[in-house]
C-alpha cells in the first residue's frame, strides 16, 4: 500500500518553516504498513497543488496533504481541493458550532467572517473535526484512492491523523506487516562498514532490504522487509541479522529500538548497573556532559561535570598539578588522566570521563596540532587514555572527540 504526502506553503520553500510534519506522518504511517512513496512540498499556487494532487493520484493509494487551510486569502488549499474533485465548498453546521466555542472559551476578539468561512468544506468531503483549532480535517475518495487534508499546525495535525485518519485507513484497507531493524556501529567509517559485510550484502534475499545511514563517528545500518505474515517477516530479519553480526561484532553496539543513541546505550548499561558518571571537559566545551543530561532521567547515572576550559581551572577545580602541566603539556595523556581520576574523585562516580585537546583555530595554551584530543576514561582500577588527530574544522574536532569519547566509555563499561 502506497501513499505520499503533499505540504503546501510557501514558507516551506523558502526555508522559513522547517516541514516536520512530513517526518511524523511517515513514520505514522510506516507503523500501520503504508510505504511512503514520496514527500513532495508544493507553493501556494493553484496549478502547482492541482499538478501535485493529479500526480500523486496516478501513483499512490493514499495522499495526506497538510497546510493551506488556514483563513487567510493565501490559504486555497480547500478552494483546490474543492476545484479538484469538481466540487462545492458548503458550511458545516459542526464545525462552525466548534469554531464558536473556540471563540467563546479562548478567543477574546470578534468573530470575523473569514473565521466562520473555515466551516466551509468540499461537499464530498468527510469532515474530521479538530478539537484543537478551528480548520477541520477532510476526507475524500476517488475511485479507490484517498485523499486526506489535515491542518499544517503541527500538533493539530498529529491529532488527527492518530485519533481519526490512522483507524479510518486501518478499516479500508488491509496493510502488510513492515519491520525495520536497526543496528547501531560506532568506530567505524561506512566505506570500511560496507567492505567488511560485502558478501553478506550481496547474498541478501530480494524481500529484505539494507541502508546505510552515516552519521560523525557511526554507521547504522537498517534492514527492511514487509509481509502479511509477521512471524516469518521477523523470522527473516533476525536470520540476516545472525549472519552479519560476526562480520562487525567489533563496532557493533547494539540495535535503535533498544536505544536512539550510544549515550542512550551507555546510560541504560549505566542504570541497570547501577553505577555513575562524572565527566570533566576542557576543548569538548561541555558538549559531552549534554549528550547524558539533554536526556530525561539522567540524574540516575550522571553526578555530575565540570567545563575547565582555561590550564588554570584545571588546576584550581580539579588539582591537576602544575608541574605536571608546565612538564608534560596541557594538551597529554598525562594531564587527561589526572583530570579523568580527579573528576572521579570530585563526584565520588564509578567513571570519570575526561577531554583535554586543540579545536583550533589556534592552538592556545599548548602547542599540539590543531585537532589533537587525548580523552581518558577513570574507573576504580584503572584509567586509559588515548590520543586522536581529529582534522582542523572547529566543530567537527569536538563532536569526533564527543563520539570518541562515548566510544571509549561503552567498552570500557562492558569490561566491567
């Protein structure tokens, strides 16, 4: 079962808003076991939405279309939808009963008429009554195919397509089951990802499919299949994932839908454990620590960090000595270290994670390359400490030594 989604705006074109609608109603969608088999975002033209409904018709069972709906002139959305199925806008007696309880209970101007014109909907149109503002949903059908416009307001249109669209779809058409299997690898470069599982890749069977979704310092790679029978879809899926495993065992950390992230990971090991963290930043600037507290519940795990960022506030909040420094460099494995077991110490953790480097574009108070990063991780019986040339773009030094640094975390975690 296909289906695509249509945004229509101007704002969207321009760069003004950012389509988030599009991301939530494919992956609504996705769940049921529709495939989304394109997204296409179209201005507030009149030619350019009656082009975008006809070819959307002539390749998909199922349109949702958001925005355009609002009162303003600019908004034609049900004016083409009406034109498009050679229609009639009327007004609902529900909906403007709705848009004058908004009023009353929320709204302390006059009810203007291109207000109450929001009532007006295609003749044939099945209205979806929103409860969360005052453009209704509708729903239309062709032949076999359907047509559903929602409200462009983002959490109006999650309403609706959860509460009325999804059960509607649900009862007209029968979906196949659709599985997706995500595994997560840190380390490792997808070229050197896809070298490693070539042969595995090449032998894959045609229901199931593989992507490579790269990110800074990880590739996760996802296998698809679909079916009605959902016992052999998962059958099928776990088959594969048995045989590639071995082929990345090394960098492989485990799945996305047991964690979105390896911080996820690392904080989940970290609670069940029942073990803490503490973590002291000098070029990461902080970004470390964010990747744990950005996330609810982290105070479980997290005791705490310090950003001492300046040589003297390592040794003024964390006892870094300063021969120690004047000897070795601020930027060693030697200071690292000592920063890492101070940290520890200072927040009585079980870990303590450390990051001393160059981001550039000088070189500051040492003079390593710019790009180098040592990073240190304390435990109760041992510290490690590793050093990385991590290039001389500014941003991405600090979130490689970030992704570094979560890297050496998790496997020093499962050492123990």
């Amino acid at each position: 079962m296909l289906a695509e989604i249509i945004t229509i705006g101007d704002e969207l074109l321009i760069g003004q808003v950012i389509d988030t609608n599009s991301a939530f109603i494919a992956q609504t969608l996705n769940n049921i076991g529709a495939s989304i088999y394109q997204i296409t975002s179209v201005q507030d033209d009149r030619a350019h939405i009656l082009q975008a409904f006809k070819d959307a018709e002539s390749r998909v069972d199922i349109i949702i279309i958001t925005g355009g709906l609002g009162p303003t002139k600019d908004d034609i959305t049900k004016k083409t939808i009406a034109e498009y199925f050679n229609d009639t806008l009327v007004r609902d007696v529900a909906v403007t009963k709705n848009i004058e309880e908004i009023w009353k209970k929320y709204v302390r101007q006059t009810l203007l008429q291109i207000n109450k014109d929001q009532a007006l909907v295609p003749s044939k149109a099945t209205v979806l009554m929103n409860e969360l503002g005052t453009a209704p949903g509708m729903w239309l059908e062709k032949e076999e195919k359907t047509f559903v416009s929602l409200p462009g307001v983002p959490f109006e249109m999650k309403k609706l397509l959860v509460s009325k669209v999804i059960p509607k779809l649900k009862e007209k058409y029968q979906f196949p089951f659709i599985l997706h299997k995500t595994l997560l690898t840190y380390g490792l470069g997808e070229s050197t990802v896809a070298k490693r599982i070539e042969a595995w890749e090449d032998a894959l069977p045609e229901n199931i499919r593989l992507a490579y979704l790269p990110r800074l310092g990880s590739v996760r790679l996802r296998l698809s299949s679909k079916g009605f029978n959902p016992e052999e879809v998962q059958k099928n899926i776990n088959d594969q994932i048995q045989k590639v495993l071995p082929l990345i065992e090394d960098a492989f950390v485990g799945f996305e839908d047991e964690a979105k992230s390896l911080e996820m990971l690392i904080a989940n090991r970290l609670t069940q454990s029942g073990k803490t963290l503490a973590i002291a930043e000098s070029c990461t600037g902080g970004d470390l620590a964010e990747q744990f507290t950005s996330n609810a519940g982290a105070s479980a795990y997290f005791n705490g960090g310090v950003v001492t960022y300046a040589t003297a506030s390592k040794t003024k909040v964390l006892g870094v000595p300063k021969e120690l420094i004047e000897k070795h460099s601020v930027v060693s494995a030697e200071v690292v270290e000592a920063m890492a077991k101070s940290v520890r110490d200072l927040f009585n953790s079980d870990y303590g994670v450390a990051t001393t480097g160059n981001a550039g574009p000088s070189k500051g108070d040492s003079d390593a390359d710019v790009g180098t990063v040592f990073i240190a991780i304390a435990s109760k019986d041992s510290i490690v400490s590793q050093s990385f040339m991590l290039g001389s773009a500014r941003k991405r030094v600090i979130k490689k030594a970030v992704n570094k640094a979560l890297e050496m975390l998790e496997k020093e975690i499962l050492k123990n």
